[in-house]
C-alpha cells in the first residue's frame, strides 16, 4: 500500500506541473496530490501506533500501553 501512495503522488505531482495540462486538470492534480498525501500521513501514523504497541517502550513495565500483556 506504501509503495501505491508514493506512486499514486509522484503521478500526480508530475501530472500537476505538465505544461499542456487545462488548469482545471492542474487543479485536479493538486488536490488528488494533498488527498494522497492525507493517506499516507494516516498510513504512517497507524504503522507507527501499530509498533508502539507491539513494541512497547522499556519503562512499560512488560505491558502493552493500554495495560494488555503481551
């Protein structure tokens, strides 16, 4: 999926500064660029969460953060 969004935002920055483009598509690859660049923010943030509780820091005591044992 990461690999999806990366593309999916190279595609529609590329898109976005082409030349011959209508300045309505321009504007259409702007936002779908902001959209895309949403989902992989959202992406990252859930990846990272996911780990913080598989992955619990040191002082958690052995304890997952919401207090579930591993």
């Amino acid at each position: 999926m990461s690999a999806n969004e990366i593309e999916t935002k190279m595609a529609c920055d590329h898109a976005s500064k082409n030349d011959v483009a209508t300045p309505e598509a321009h504007t259409f690859f702007q936002k779908a660029y902001a959209d895309e660049s949403g989902h992989r923010d959202w992406m990252d943030s859930a990846a990272a969460a996911l780990r913080r509780r598989r992955y619990p820091p040191a002082n958690a005591g052995g304890f997952l953060l919401d207090g579930v044992a591993p």
